[in-house]
C-alpha cells in the first residue's frame, strides 16, 4: 500500500510539473506603441490614420485636441481600428474640463499633463483633474518638461505624493530625462515610480546629447542603448504603453516612422 502511495504519488509531481512550469513562465513583454502626433503629418486626418495602420502602430499619442475636435479624430481612427491614445495639456491652477476630454471617455486613454508653473492652487487643480478624468475612466499622466516647474521625475513623484490621488501617475520621457537627469539613474528613477508609471516615451537618442537634434532622434538612430531602457521596464512588469517621441525629426516622416517601427519589432526580438 505505502509503495502505491508513493507511486501514485509520484504520478502526480510528474504530471503537475508542465502545468506549474507553464504559470511560472514570464508574461510576453510587448507594450503597445504609439506615434506621437508631432511625427505624423499625411494630409489629413484619415491619411495619419491610414498610414500609422499600413506601418504596423497602434495608433496616434500626445494629440494637441479637445472637445469636437478630438471626437472627429478618435471617430477616424476607431474607424480605422487604431487608437488616440492620449491628448497633451497643461494645468495651472484651474482643473481641466471634462468637455475637453470626454471624448476619450471609457478608451483607456490619457491625459499627458504639463506643469509649466507650479502655483497656490496647482496640487488642487492636479488632484481634481485626476478626479474628474477618473470618473471618465482616464488616467492622468503628469510629463515631466525640459523647462517646466515639473521637469524631472522626481519632481513629478513629489506632485504626486502631494496631490495624493490613486487616478495620477507619472509619464517617463527619455529625451526629457537626458535632458535633465542622469543617464546612470535611469533604473532608479523607474523603480521609484512603480505602479505610477502609466506611459513612457522613447526615441534615438545620443548619450551626452544636449541639444533636442541629439536628443530626439528616430528609434533607429543614436547611441542610447534602447535595449536597457525595455529590460528595465520588463524588469517592472511594465504594462502600459510606449510612444514615439517625433519633435523636430528631419527628414520624410514615412520614411522616419517606418525605421523606427522597425528598430522596434527588433528591440523587442533581442529582449
């Protein structure tokens, strides 16, 4: 009988052994990717939308739209089964209108917002927007701006530990963050975002880099090392999505769009 037991036992290890090995296996690191608005300009908005969809985006990101507008463009790329990801505003110290969003509304989509002057009623204003757009189902990302009262990422974490709200997090920009930060802390700073990371943004870009021509290149070109900056958010379990930074890029926009989708799908291939 013990040695049935065993048997039986033994029967059992072997067979729950491919099932655990299964669930232990990592969660496929492959976030969404997005072209920045900035970088996308075919005449119109269905020819953006039509475009992003031949080279293989996800959709378009940091839309300077709101209200009718921005209902327009989410109607044409919804059409072309694409996505408007995100919208680009600024806060002072008045909340954001829910008007200007609510096309967004129930998309799982984001509030990309600046902070070009930190105010009396600015914490305030941040935690109501993050309030009003959570009722919308919109996240809200503070971007942390070259210039701006929150131009780092340590600069966004205290807003965000002042505001105190569970609807706002904390974009990373690359080209912001060399601008601004120290290469070297690039894991640090992720790590310290944690689950406030709602969104990152990447582009070539060369290390050392001062001027935005370095620091805002296509995916395809630089020397930063874009293959650090995914292990450090596979390494987080990060979830969210990632745009193309395209601000000031030179040259044909297909051309630079489709190179750097391309330096993507290989980034990703060689995790």
């Amino acid at each position: 009988m013990a040695r049935d037991s065993c048997t039986l036992a033994s029967l059992v290890v072997l067979f729950a052994a491919p099932i655990l090995a299964e669930e232990a296996e990592p969660r496929a690191f492959a976030p969404k990717f997005y072209a920045f608005e900035n970088g996308v300009s075919f005449g119109s908005t269905k020819g953006n939308a039509k475009t992003l969809r031949e080279l293989g985006y996800d959709g378009i990101s940091q839309v300077h739209a709101g209200g009718e507008k921005l209902a327009q463009q989410v109607a044409v790329f919804e059409k072309a089964e694409l996505k408007v990801l995100s919208v680009y505003l600024n806060v002072a110290d008045m909340p954001l209108s829910a008007d200007l969003i609510k096309p967004l509304a129930n998309r799982d989509a984001i509030i990309e917002l600046t902070v070009r002057t930190l105010k009396p009623k600015t914490v305030e204003a941040v935690r109501q927007t993050a309030e009003m757009a959570g009722k919308l189902k919109i996240r809200v990302a503070l971007y942390p701006h070259h210039g701006f009262a929150i131009a780092t990422m340590p600069q966004a974490m205290d807003l965000i530990a002042k505001v105190d709200h569970p609807n706002l997090g904390v974009m990373f920009n690359l080209c912001h963050f060399l601008k601004n930060e120290k290469a070297e802390d690039l894991e640090r700073v992720l790590e310290r975002a944690g689950t406030r990371l709602f969104a990152v943004s990447t582009c070539g870009a060369n290390l050392g880099g001062r001027g935005w021509n370095d620091l805002i290149k296509p995916l395809d070109q630089g020397n930063f090392p874009q293959s650090r900056l995914m292990r450090a958010l596979k390494k987080l379990n990060f979830a969210g999505p990632v745009g193309l930074q395209c601000y000031g890029v030179r040259g044909d926009n297909r051309t630079n769009l489709n190179n750097s989708i391309a330096a993507w799908k290989k980034i990703l291939a060689e995790l």
